[in-house]
C-alpha cells in the first residue's frame, strides 16, 4: 500500500484509534497494525498465513518494542476461529489482490466482511477494506454502510454495520 493511501486511511480512522482493539486480516508486514499502535491503538491482533511473511510481522513488531500489544496468529485470515476475540474498533482487510480480483474467491473475502463486520465489529467500529478500483460495488456490500476513496489504482472501502 502506497504510504500516501496509508496517511488519507489513517488520517480517517483518527477517531476510532485512541484505545483502540484493531484486527489485521491478511497482515503481511504488519504494517497497518504497527501504524494504528503508533496512533493510540491498545491491541492488535494480526493473522497470517505466510509462515516467512509472518516472521518479518513478528520481527517488525520485536524491532519497535510493541510486541507486547500485539498478538500475531498464523492461520487463515478467513477462518472465523482467526477472527475471534472482539469486539474490535478499527479491522483492516487487505486481501492479496488475485483473491479479490478472482471472480470465484472474492465471494469468500466478501463473505468474511459480512461475517467479522456482524460478530467481530464493535458497534461503533469500522472495517477498512482495500481493493483494486473497480472491483467491488456497493451492492457488494449491501445490507452494510460503506463508503469508497479512490487513489489512483487503490480503492478504500470504510465498512460500518447498517441501520
């Protein structure tokens, strides 16, 4: 993710940060999760998969003295049991780009989304999706609150649960 998309996400979660319960599906480096700790977050939980992906995650985490705020889990990102342990103020979904461009595996991510924004989302929480553009509609989503931001090739969907 382009840090100038980082800096507009984070620029938008500033009231949801200070105290914050995060959960970082498809963690990667860590990134997001290390960026919402630094703003005031309290706790992250980070899932996974890639066992060399998640040791640089557990190294960036060691490196910068925060891994005691930080849980990093190993499974997969859209396994409810990886979700588990909200209610979560700020989740960040960030799956790899085949898997949501695939017309065959972006019903799973979706699903997931409706899944963690219903039982894992606070009430006041919100869910940060990042897709390519055009790859999702709002009808996608339906039954949920969302907003896009577009930055260049990046879409930023804001999930919150509906009315």
């Amino acid at each position: 993710m382009l840090d100038r998309v980082r800096e507009a996400i984070f620029s938008t979660l500033a009231p949801w940060l200070d105290g914050a319960a995060v959960l970082d599906l498809f963690a990667g480096s860590g990134a997001m999760s290390i960026e919402a700790l630094s703003r005031g977050a309290a706790h992250a939980v980070l899932v996974e998969r890639d066992p060399k992906v998640r040791a640089v995650c557990a190294a960036n985490l060691a490196e910068l003295g925060i891994e005691e705020r930080a849980e990093l889990r190993g499974g997969d990102a859209l396994s409810a049991s990886e979700r588990a342990g909200g209610p979560f103020d700020v989740v960040f979904v960030d799956a790899p780009f085949p898997m949501v461009t695939d017309a065959k595996l972006r019903p799973l991510v979706l699903d997931a989304v409706r899944a963690v924004t219903a039982e894992s989302l606070a009430d006041e929480g919100v869910l940060v999706l990042h897709v390519p553009v055009g790859v999702l509609r709002e009808r996608d989503l339906e039954g949920l609150e969302s907003r896009e931001r577009v930055y260049g090739g990046q879409a930023i969907w804001y999930v919150q649960r509906g009315e």
